[in-house]
C-alpha cells in the first residue's frame, strides 16, 4: 500500500466557512497553508492545480475567494477540489494505488505514491505526506 495523506509540515488553526459555492469567509485565525482541509471542503493553494487538472477522471476542481472581513482582504490562490474517490480505514487495505490516483476521507487529500512525488517535485516544503491512516485515530 502507498497511499499517502497530504497536510502541511506546519499546523495552521485557519478555519472558514462556505458562503456561495466559490467564496469562504474566515472565521478562526491562522496562516494560509498550501492545504485547507476541513469535512466539507479541500482547498489547495493554486500552484497545485495545473496537476491536478490532468484528471479530470477523479476530480473536478475550481478557483475560490477566501474573505478575510477582520483584515479586509481577499485571497485567490486556492482552488477547491471535488475528489471523486474515497477512501477509509476500513477499506485502504484492498485500494489499488498504483499510478497516479486522489482519494478524499471527510475533506481530507489522499494520494497515490507517483502523484506524491509529483507534487514534491513542485518544491513546496510546507506539505508533509503521512502513510495512509497514521495520524487517525482507529
């Protein structure tokens, strides 16, 4: 099994909540990570989308705004994706990950091992790669 969880290096305590099907509004401080993750949305910072776009197959992705009303800005480097796959605990054992594969658990980004190593080769050190389900409590 390689199958990889994608988060930050970095903790950030940035949490936001949707207010159209394109825009987010800020709502507990923190930095902007290369990965937003929440159980109702994936966002990833844009660098990130021309490789995800070759699969269509798995994913339909599109640009967001994230409102920060405190700081009055607004950020569009993020695209949110809709991952077609999922995965879970229960069932990561039988996955086949070979190739270049996506699966998403409760908002969170899992990838094969060749789509990991494409994303590495992008050169953003603030994404770490977690073996499957490590970091979850079972």
């Amino acid at each position: 099994m390689n199958i990889w969880h994608v988060t930050n290096r970095e903790f950030t305590s940035l949490l936001l909540w949707r207010t159209s099907e394109n825009s987010f509004r800020i709502i507990q401080d923190g930095w902007y990570a290369p990965v937003l993750t929440n159980s109702p949305y994936t966002l990833i910072d844009k660098m990130y989308a021309e490789l995800f776009s070759q699969y269509p197959d798995q994913l339909i992705y599109w640009p967001v705004r994230i409102h920060d009303y405190s700081l009055k800005t607004e950020n569009k480097n993020y695209v949110e994706l809709k991952i077609k796959n999922s995965i879970s605990p229960s069932l990561i054992a039988g996955v086949d990950s070979s190739g270049k594969k996506m699966w998403a658990y409760g908002g969170y980004l899992f990838v094969s091992e060749d789509l990991k190593n494409e994303m590495i080769a992008l050169g953003d050190t603030n994404l770490s790669f977690e073996e499957g389900f490590s970091h979850f409590c079972q």
